[in-house]
C-alpha cells in the first residue's frame, strides 16, 4: 500500500479572526451570554474565543456552523466554496 506524501505547506488559522467572525455572528442582538448557551459553552469561553485567546475545537465550530447557518470553512477562513 503506498501513501502519498502531501506538500510540506503550513497551514495557520488566524484565530483572532475567527473570533471577530464568531463575534460578527452574534451581532448586537445576542448578548454573549445568550450565544454561548445556544452552542453549549460558558459565557467566559466565548470571550475567550472573540478575543483570539483559545484554539476552538471542532465540535464548538460546528455547533457554531450548524447552529448559525455558515460553514466551518468560513469560520476558519472568512471563505465559503461557491
């Protein structure tokens, strides 16, 4: 069985932008407290998240994703295929 070897090119998520896009989700309309709840995390965490400060793991992106109607690439990049 052979593998194929992939190109050595580093891939970086830039977190304080998913912050700022997790932010823009939650809108003025939805205090963190309520955004928080909705995707089953504490109100400090997502804090933490909108500020750049934490790696969020995939189950939250997708509770996000899911949840709010955008994909997870465009949580990690700012970017939907289309």
């Amino acid at each position: 069985m052979s593998r194929k070897k992939f190109a050595s090119a580093q891939i970086y998520v830039d977190w304080r932008a998913v912050g700022r896009r997790i932010r823009e989700l939650r809108g003025f309309d939805m205090t963190q407290v309520e955004f928080a709840s909705r995707i089953r995390i504490s109100q400090n965490y997502l804090s933490a998240m909108e500020h750049g400060k934490v790696q969020i793991g995939a189950e939250i992106l997708l509770r996000i994703s899911q949840g709010f109607g955008k994909s997870i690439e465009w949580l990690l990049t700012g970017q939907d295929k289309g």
